[in-house]
C-alpha cells in the first residue's frame, strides 16, 4: 500500500514537472524549431519587427527552489532561452523558412550578453506569462527583451505592465553568425520581409544598453516601445 502510494505521487510530481525532466528542454527546443523552420508556412504579407510573442507557463514543483519555495533563478535562463529561440524564428521567419526550402547555410543565433531583474517571486504552481520582443538592433547585434508577468492580485502599482504584476525584466544581446563571420542583424531583417518601427534603431538601441541596470527605466522604454 505505501508503494502504491509513493508510485502515485511520484507519478504526479513527474506529471506537473514534465518541462523539467531529463531530455524535456531537448524536446521543447527541437518541438519550436521544427515547427517554424519546417512547417509554418511563409506569410505573404510584411510583419513588424518587433512584434511581441506570448509564451504561458506554470511553475511546476521541479523548477522550485524549495528553501524560498518560489521559482529557482536559475530556471528562467531555460524559459528564457526558449522565448528567445520562439521570438526570433517567429519575427524573422521568412529569412529561415527561405534558407531551409532552398537547402542554403543560415546565420545562428548565439546569445552574446544577459541581464535580468528579478522583482517578485513566482510560487509553486502560479500561472506565468514570457512577453518577449526585437526592441533594437545595430550594425553588429540584435536585443530583445523580455517580460515574466503574472496576475496583480493584490493591486500593487510598482511594475505594472498592461494590469499584470512584472516578476522579472531581462534584456538579451545576440548576434548573427555564419561561420566565424557576424551577419549584420539589417541583412536578416531585409531578407525576412518584416517592417522596422522606428528607422532609428540605433538610438534605440543605445537607450536600451543604457538602461539595462535600471529596471524602472527598461520597463518604460518597453512599454512605450
């Protein structure tokens, strides 16, 4: 009988923390990829840039630190990852899809520099929400950034984005690569067929590198963005 039992709430807690077992960020990065470079069709029309991409979540037992009992630090970086990963194949999608149907070399994407504030925890089993856009690029990098948010419940008014309670702000650097040569982001941007916002990307660009260690800052630029 106390087999039975402790069958069952393994069989449980595996179940709630399917995203965070072994092999299961494999699955989830290769299930994002092939869904976008293989099978979503090319849109005829132009998109923005930086039009933002929504992931929703839960924290699952797995990614808890369980001396806070909260969602581990540690544990963003994979979400984050994934959002980032979604966002740049969503935004930039024509470049990929074209390289894949002509079996030509594409330009990877690797992360260049992270910062991230985190604001208020996330507990165990709390709905979470991953916002994440393109907000800027120059001649040699890309940034996106990125929004955890979750309920206001209790009617705070620090950190508040679109009524929702902001736990954590991060803004990532990447470049293009093919090879060892960086691909300017422009020449990505111009063979996907998507529309910039605001032709000064440079500024932008700098007014987000400036306020990168400044949450308040980074959360206004976002938002007016």
């Amino acid at each position: 009988m106390i087999l039975k039992v402790i069958s069952i709430l393994l069989s449980l807690f595996a179940l709630t923390s399917y995203k965070y077992l072994p092999g299961s960020y494999t699955l989830r990065f290769g299930y994002i990829s092939i869904k976008y470079l293989y099978f979503k069709n090319i849109k005829k029309s132009s998109n923005l840039l930086s039009i933002p991409l929504t992931r929703k979540s839960y924290c699952a037992p797995l990614e808890c630190d369980f001396f806070g009992l909260h969602k581990n630090n540690s544990t963003y970086f994979t979400e984050l990852d994934l959002a980032r990963t979604e966002t740049v194949l969503n935004s930039l999608h024509t470049y990929f899809r074209n390289k894949i149907l002509n079996k030509e070399n594409y330009a990877f994407v690797p992360l260049a520099t992270i910062t991230n504030h985190f604001l208020k925890e996330i507990k165990p089993f709390q709905n979470y929400s991953i916002e994440s856009k393109i907000v800027a690029f120059n001649d040699n990098s890309l940034l996106i950034m990125s929004l955890f948010l979750i309920s206001n419940s209790s009617n705070n008014t620090n950190f508040i984005y679109k009524s929702n309670r902001v736990t954590t702000i991060s803004i990532a650097r990447l470049v293009f690569k093919n090879g060892r040569k960086t691909v300017p982001p422009i020449e990505i941007i111009k063979e996907s067929n998507v529309l910039v916002k605001d032709q000064d990307n440079h500024k932008n660009y700098e007014n987000f590198i400036l306020a990168q260690n400044d949450p308040n800052q980074l959360l206004t630029l976002y938002s007016n963005f």
